[in-house]
C-alpha cells in the first residue's frame, strides 16, 4: 500500500540471490530488489544479505524490508481523464491533443503525471522506490490516442522490456499533404536530433547495420511501416505501424517522404501558408492520433489490445478535406 513500510517474508529456492527474490516476489522489479538488497533491506535466516550474487540453498528463509515510496515533488491535480483500462498494475488512458504527458520546464503543471497522481492516490507501490506513475512512452502534447501506464514497479519493469524489444503494437492514424506514391511502404533511417535545430529531430542518412551506432550524429535506427487508408484532395489518410519508437517518429518520417502531417508546427511548414487550404492552415496541431495499442500484459501474461476512434478535430478536418472518415 502506497505510503506504507511493508515486509515481505518467505521460502527462497536455491540459486542466485536476487533471482530467487524476484520469484518469490513478483510485484518487484529485479532492478528494485537488488537496490533494497545493496540498501541492507534483506535479512536471510535472520542475517543481514547485501550481496546480490550470492548465491543460497533451497528453504532459506528470507525477511524483505519495503519501504514506503518517496513521496515526489509534483503535485497532484484533479484532471478529468479519458481511462480505457485499469487495473492494480496499470491503466491505459486515451489523452486528448494539448495534454503534456510529463512536467517539463514551462508545464510543471496540468500534465497527465499530475492528473495521474492525483487518480491513482494510495494505489501506486513505487517505481523505483517513488510514488509516482510509470510513464513507459510518451506522446507529444499535440498528439491523441492511447498510452499504457505503469502503476507497479514490476509492471513498469516488464512493460519498459516489451517497448525495449519492441514487441509492442502501436497502430496511428496521421491525415498528410499528398499522396504518397507508392501506397504502401517501409521508411528505414536514422533519427537522431537536427544539427542546426535543437528543438527538432531529423533524418541523419540511411540505416547502415554493418556500422556501430555509438556516435549520436548517427542518430538511432526507426522504422516505420505506412499504408493510405483514404485519399481524397492533395491529401490522405496514413496508417503508420511503429517499429521503434523514436521521439517524433512518425512526423519525421512522413516529412522526409514529401508528405508532412497536416497542421505539424515543427516539420509542416515546408509550404508557405498561402499554398494551403483554408481548412489545413487553421487546423492548430500535427494531424496524428494514436490508434491502436496492443501488449502483453507484465504481470497476468494476457494479450491486451485497444482501439481509439479519430477525434472529432480529425473526423472534422477529414469532413472538410473530402476525405471519408475511416
């Protein structure tokens, strides 16, 4: 319980230490259990145990010390929220465009981390010792669409590997200037951060797998699979399904194809206002919402899949646009 020193005590299995643990509590990351261990937090037969490695016979007796997460700075805030899924693991909030995910210097309020603090009081058993919400990806604050969060450490461990492994199903749906000839494709660069922009990501050149890609102005290898789902005037309707998850992805991607996501106001503005539409020039965020969501579940090992419909500033630039809604 959230604000609450715990002791978890057991039956240990011969083997490695901190692997035994970790089986004989599954609601701790492997991570969190050998920090407690280093932090003199496990007792064996009645025995401080600091090491980590060591290794212990079958039916030792263990004596596990939690303490209470640490409280954090950010506060919290009574946000309405869009939530799909909940359990005592996680949630899976559908976040509206315009709400930042996570504070940052200038939003240090009024973010989905405050909201989330504020809805999952008493329920959160520490991610990495504090009492906070595990943010496992993110997206932009002028994105839509479906995100998974951690309530657990175990949960935010196990979640954290798929996205690493990238395992997991991430399907958005992205309304683009053009068409994008051929219909389908793969786009496979490296992003990395521009070099005359700071506050832009950009493709740095080709994906070399026969390269080391230690040195940053190489950026990190992204992928992205499209496919047009509707076209209609100068522009369509994209489904992108993310390989990797690089930050800005899917905006880079379909920029450097010739196709910037309509109303993007970092990697959209390649034509001159006056070259646009009504419509587009007055829709006030990047055309992107995340669609569709699916993972295994870190705790029950259950297939988890969701859906999220366009929003309505979407269906209604799609209505305007004379593109039929998908």
């Amino acid at each position: 319980m959230s604000g609450e020193q715990s002791k978890r005590t057991g039956i240990l299995t011969e083997g490695r230490l901190d692997k035994a643990l970790v089986e004989a509590v599954p609601d701790l990351s492997r991570e969190r259990i050998k920090a407690l261990i280093l932090d003199g937090q496990l007792r064996l037969d009645g025995r401080l145990a600091t090491k980590p490695s060591e290794k212990i016979e079958a039916l030792t007796a263990f004596e596990l010390t939690v303490p209470a997460p640490r409280a954090v700075d950010t506060v919290a805030e009574d946000i309405a929220l869009n939530i799909v899924y909940e359990d005592a693991h996680l949630l899976v909030i559908d976040k509206p465009a315009g709400l930042v995910v996570h504070p940052s210097p200038g939003h240090e309020d009024g973010t989905l981390v405050n909201a989330l603090l504020h809805h999952c009081r008493g329920q959160l058993s520490g991610i990495g010792g504090e009492e906070r919400p595990g943010i496992v990806h993110r997206i932009d604050a002028g994105t839509s669409g479906l995100l998974v969060v951690a309530k657990s450490d175990a949960a935010h461990q196990g979640l954290s590997t798929q996205f690493a492994e990238h395992s997991i199903e991430r399907l958005y749906k992205a309304i683009v200037k053009g068409v994008p000839i051929p219909a389908d494709g793969v786009i496979s660069t490296t992003i990395g951060r521009s070099p005359t922009d700071r506050k832009k990501m950009a493709v740095l050149g080709p994906y070399d797998a026969t390269r080391e890609m230690t040195n940053y102005l190489r950026g990190k290898h992204a992928i992205t699979h499209y496919k047009i789902l509707q076209s209609g005037r100068d522009c369509a309707v994209v489904q992108c399904q993310l390989e990797t998850g690089r930050t800005h992805q899917v905006r880079v991607h379909m920029a450097h194809i010739g196709h910037p996501l309509i109303g993007d106001p970092l990697y959209g503005r390649a034509r001159k206002l006056k070259q646009m539409g009504p419509n587009e020039s007055q829709f006030k965020r990047q055309a992107l919402h995340a669609a569709t969501l699916g993972f295994i579940h870190p705790i029950s090992g259950e297939l988890m899949r969701f859906e999220s419909p366009i929003p309505v500033d979407m269906q209604e630039l799609l209505s305007e646009l004379f593109v039929l809604t998908p």
